[in-house]
C-alpha cells in the first residue's frame, strides 16, 4: 500500500503526506513506517518535529479527597538549659534570712475569750514573720473602755490604736469591756507550755476569777 501511495504521490508528496500523517500520530510514528530509509527516516523526522505544535493546556482538575492524618512523628531532643534569669524582688512581708529584723515591729489582734468563774480558756497568737529568738511574754490587763492603761515593764502602750512593745518582748493588751471582769493572763508557749512566747507564736491562757471575764484587743511583738 506504501508503495502504490509513493508511485502516485512522487517522493515530495510521499514525504509531504507522511509529515502530515506524523504530526497528527506523533513522532513515535516514524519507527513504524516500512519502506523509509534511515536517511529518508531523519528527514521525515525533522520535517515533522518543525510542524509540531502545543495544544491549548487543558483545565484543571477536581481537587481530591484529602488524604488521611499522619501519625504523629517522636519527640525531638530537649533542648539545651536557659541561662539563669535575674534575681527578683524580695517579697512582703517577708524579709532576708525569713526572720523579723531588730527593733522592726508586727501587730495582731485577739480574741474575744469569755469565761466564767473558775474557767481558763486560751487565745493563738501567730508572728507573720518569725522573731530570730523568742521574745519575753508580758499580759497587760488594761482597765475599763481603755487598752492597757496599766503599762507594763517593756510594754509603752497603745498610741493611736497601735499597740507598742520594746526590744524583744511581745506586749499583750487586753481591752476590758466596762460590763465584765477583767481576767488575769498567762502566756505559755506553744510547742511545750513552758510559760514563755515562742519564735511563732504564743498560746495567751486567761482564767477568771469573777463571775464573767471578757479577754479581747491587740498584741505587739518586736525584734
């Protein structure tokens, strides 16, 4: 069939026809055309590769499902330590060494403790901040309507309501109420009673001796 095709067209025309035929098949074509040369194969060759032309780019396709999570990849290595970062602050009320600083004072209050006749109860008294060493243990009753008239060795008093007390003693103001007795007071320590303040604190024991006894006002304790 090839050859009839080449004795009608000429060699021009046979070669213009299969040019044709290649570009519309595509080079791949050229290997599979009996009676060519190799020569006549290159020509044919390079003659169809300056008819090639690039279609139009077709359109895009739908995006496809999205793919299933992957699992989870292992834990990288710990980084290495941050330098240290500056010091902060100091805190409040806390001071240096956690201890209250000499002649430095804290305040409190008490109470009320009511009892009757023959009757001892008690009262905490807790330091915010701790004393370096225990302090002297001192009770003042006071009398009626007043805080501590009755002062007391290393107990100054109470000036505009703010109880005072002297190097390393805890001063104890008891504010009578003009309707009830006034107790007597014990101060005992609180790990083992041994009749003194502790670094801590201090258990104010009061007893009556009447037929009501009222202990309620304010404490002061220096370093």
């Amino acid at each position: 069939m090839i050859s009839r095709i080449h004795e009608k067209l000429g060699t021009a025309g046979f070669v213009i026809a299969i040019v044709a035929l290649i570009a519309a098949l595509g080079g791949t074509a050229i290997a599979a055309l009996p009676g060519l040369n190799s020569k006549q194969k290159k020509e044919v060759k390079k003659i169809a590769k300056s008819f090639q032309v690039l279609g139009p780019a077709g359109s895009a396709g739908a995006a496809g499902p999205q793919g299933q999570p992957g699992a989870a990849g292992s834990a990288g290595k710990e980084g290495p330590q941050g330098a240290t970062g500056p010091k902060g602050p100091q805190g409040d009320p806390w001071t240096a060494g956690g201890t209250l600083p000499p002649n430095a004072t804290e305040t409190g209050l008490f109470g009320p403790i009511i009892a009757t006749n023959g009757e001892q109860k008690f009262s905490v008294l807790n330091f915010n901040i701790p004393l370096a060493t225990a302090p002297t243990a001192v009770f003042v009753p006071g009398i009626a309507g007043g805080y501590g008239e009755d002062e007391e060795e290393g107990c100054p008093g109470v000036v505009n309501g703010i109880p005072q007390a002297d190097s390393g003693v805890l001063c104890v103001y008891n504010a009578e109420d003009p309707g009830l007795g006034a107790p007597s007071g014990e101060i005992l320590n609180l790990a083992n009673e041994n009749g003194k303040a502790e670094k801590t604190g201090a258990l104010l024991y009061v007893s009556c001796g009447v037929a009501v006894c009222n202990a309620s006002g304010l404490w002061a304790v220096t370093g």
